[in-house]
C-alpha cells in the first residue's frame, strides 16, 4: 500500500494571494531563512505555489492547500499551516478538509476477486444479478463523524491507462465546517486532531487491504 497524497485545505470566502512569498512567509517565521532560499515558487494573479522537498504549498482565492511530501515530517511541517491560520486572523475562514490517499495492488488475487469478496455482499441479489461478469469492479462508500469531522471514505478500483495495470484507490476525507464566530479558533482546534485523523485513517486503510 502506498500513500498517494496527504494534505490540509482551509477553505475561505477570500485569500490574498499575492501576500504569499518568500519574504512575508520568512518574516513571520512560517519558513526558516534557509527554507526562504531553496523554495521553489510560482505567482501570479490569484494563484501562489510554494514547495521545497518537504511541502506543497497552494493558495488560490477560495483555499490553501498544504500537501506534505514527506510523511514523517507531517507533523513539523504542520506548524506552517498553522502559523498562516494565525497570521490571517481577519480571513472569513469556512472549512477545513484532511485528505488522505492510498493505492493498493493485491498480490495474490486480482482486483475483481478481491474487491468483489471484499465489497459485494453475497446476500444481496443486486449483485449476482447486475455484477455477476468476471470484468465486474467493486468499490464502497461510507461515511460517520469522527471527532468535530464527518469522515468520508470511497474505495474504488483505478486502471493506469498507460500500463493497463489496475490498483485499488483509497481515498479518505474528513470535512469540518467553520461556523462559529471564533474563526481562527475553530480552524486551529481541528488542525490539532491532525494526529488522530491520521491514524484512524491509516487503521481503515489498513484494515480494507488486510
């Protein structure tokens, strides 16, 4: 199993996106001087990207996005996301999103027979029915709360059109809609439970491969 893409996504009504560069985000100590001289960064009218080895940083009017790039730096470079949010106490902040994806090749079955024992339930005429084809794909969705989060997870088979070779996509989301008057507040309570996202997350993707 392999982690595709983990990432942040503060969603507001408005961010400037030209306040984003090297210098505003070293004065405020969101990058370290050394971080300052090796980013890469693109601008241009309502888009900014900043990224190093470590992060993604993305910012369009409606978001920032924060992808990290390195797992296990996730948690030192969740300070930037951070530091940003507080910096930006006037932001009509509405949302926050944590986006977890895995893909996942069987070994020792193919897709069809593992998503069908996996996904199709055997009481179900539905399927025997409609789905009963070797070429048959089987996926699932499912959704609960989870912490201040509504946790959101969809498994489905992919096929990579250049190899022809198929995988098993995991992608899990939790939301948590910003709709209190202590904006910043909200916003930095649910950044906090990054940890506990990440490993119940983490649980689920590796209970559907087990």
């Amino acid at each position: 199993m392999n982690l595709l893409n983990s990432n942040i996504i503060v969603l507001a009504n408005s961010f400037n996106t030209t306040l984003f560069n090297t210098h505003w985000l070293a004065k405020k100590n969101i990058l370290s001087d050394s971080e300052a001289e090796c980013v890469s960064m693109v601008g241009a009218p309502g888009f900014a990207q900043i990224e190093d080895e470590a992060f993604n940083l993305l910012v369009l009017p409606e978001r920032i996005q924060f992808t990290f790039k390195k797992a296990e730096e996730s948690l030192r470079q969740l300070e930037k996301i951070r530091l940003i949010v507080k910096y930006l106490p006037e932001t009509p902040y509405s949302a926050v999103g944590i986006n977890f994806s895995w893909a996942f090749s069987p070994e020792s079955t193919t897709v069809s027979q593992f998503t069908r024992k996996a996904f199709a339930n055997p009481q179900n005429s539905f399927f025997e029915y409609f789905f009963s084809d070797p070429n048959s794909r089987y996926g699932t969705y499912v959704s609960k709360d989870f912490e201040l989060f509504r946790m959101k997870v969809d498994v489905k088979p992919v096929k990579n059109v250049a190899s022809a070779e198929e995988a098993i996509v995991i992608g899990i989301n939790f939301h948590y809609d910003v709709a209190g008057s202590e904006k910043v507040s909200e916003v930095l309570s649910a950044i906090e439970l990054w940890s506990k996202v990440n490993e119940e997350a983490s649980k689920i993707a590796q209970k559907i491969t087990s």
